[in-house]
C-alpha cells in the first residue's frame, strides 16, 4: 500500500563511509530503490538497486520517488544531517511528513567544529551555500564564533572580504577546513587578512573564531 512505504532519508556524513550511522548503512543496503548524488551513488549502490541521481532535476528526482514509494520504501542519500539544509527541506514540501523517515548524519559543519575540538553551542552557524546570510548573522562582535558553509562563488577569499567589509579584524582566525573525513582533509588555520591574498577554497567548512 502506498501510504505504508516510507522515503527513508539518510544523512550519510561529511563523507567518509566510517561516518555514518550502522542503522543509516543497514538503510541504505537493504534499499530496492536508491537516490543520491552520484558521488553517493558510486560509493554505495549495490547490483540489484535502482537507483536515481539527485540533479539539478529536482522535480525528476522527485517523480521518481513518487512512482517507486508505491511499491517500496525508497531511501534517498544525503550529505552530512538531513535536518541541515539538504533535499529533505523539498520532500518535506512534496510529500507527507508521516511518510518520511530521517535517520540523522553528522554533519560537515559537525565534523569541523570537532575537527578543531571547539564547542559548537555558542557558534552562531550561517549558510553561503546558494544563498547569502543575513547581515546579522554575520555582523562582528567581539568573542563571536562563526561556522559557515560555502560554495564555488563565495568560497574562503571572497567570504574574507565579505566579513572584512562587515567590521571583522584583519587579524581575526579563520579555519579553511576542506575535504573533511576523507584521506586528503585539509585544514588551514589563516586570518581573514591573509585569507583574502590565498588561493580560494571552494565547498568547504570556514570556521571563524
Ligand atoms: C548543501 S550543503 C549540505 C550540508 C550537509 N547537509 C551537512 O549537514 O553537512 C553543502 C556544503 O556543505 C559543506 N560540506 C559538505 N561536505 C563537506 C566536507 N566533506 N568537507 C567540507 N565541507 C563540506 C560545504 O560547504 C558544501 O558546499
């Protein structure tokens, strides 16, 4: 019956399969049909799946999801934590909430702050991921912690001057942390001064502290 199958969301973490929940893989693995991104896809699809890419298509995406939770549960892969600005925000809008079931994932801003063993409940955490933060979000003050998530346009250089023209310090740390849980992480502990003559880092975690 169509109301009894589910669209499991699965948070799988930051990126390395060590990172996710055992209940999250046992989902994803006994999965008849899988979505995710295709990096997602490549590293955990089985034989015997089918599977669907999460594309621009959201709407693609989401017929497919529509079609196939007639006849099973559908589970559908997700970057770091589901609840964190993910594909659960537009099943939320297509699909009743009683048919969807998150199993939460640690997410990227999650795995920096530990990354960098600072506590995280005092940091004020704002998106440039497709979209800008409000100009509160990002005002300074002094003893502000602040986690960001970035993308290929706003990225560690042009966040830098962005946060220098909102009254930060030339002198305030800034973490650059990339690739975070896989082989090549890297973090890069610089100021917003010298942020701004580095090389731009793109799609990685900024820690402001
Ligand atoms: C659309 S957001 C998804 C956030 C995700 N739901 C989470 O909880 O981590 C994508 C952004 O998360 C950050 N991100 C995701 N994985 C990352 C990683 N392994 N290392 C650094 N940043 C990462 C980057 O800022 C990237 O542009």
């Amino acid at each position: 019956m169509e109301t009894q199958n589910k669209i499991v969301v699965v948070g799988i973490g930051p990126g390395n399969p060590d990172y996710i929940v055992p209940k999250g893989l046992k989902a994803i693995e006994q999965a008849k049909f899988l979505v995710g991104g295709r990096r997602a896809l490549n590293q955990f699809a089985a034989d015997g799946q089918e599977t669907c890419p999460i594309t621009a298509d959201i709407q693609g995406v989401m017929d497919f999801i529509r079609a196939k939770v007639k006849l099973d549960n559908v589970v559908a892969m997700v970057s770091g934590d589901p609840g964190y600005y993910s594909l659960l925000d537009a099943l939320r809008r297509e699909f009743p909430a009683e048919q969807i079931t998150v199993i939460p994932g640690i997410s990227a801003m999650q795995y920096a702050f530990a990354r960098l063993a600072l506590p995280w409940h005092d940091a004020t955490l704002a998106s440039f991921h497709g979209r800008t933060p409000t100009a509160q979000d990002i005002a300074y003050k002094q003893g502000k912690i602040l986690g960001l998530l970035t993308d290929s346009k706003y990225n560690s250089q042009t966040i830098a001057e962005i946060l220098l023209q909102a009254g930060w310090p030339k002198t305030q740390t800034m973490h650059i942390c990339s690739h975070l849980s896989y082989d090549d992480e890297t973090v890069v502990t610089t100021t917003l001064g010298e942020a701004i003559k580095l090389t731009a880092v793109a799609h990685c975690i900024l820690i402001i502290v």
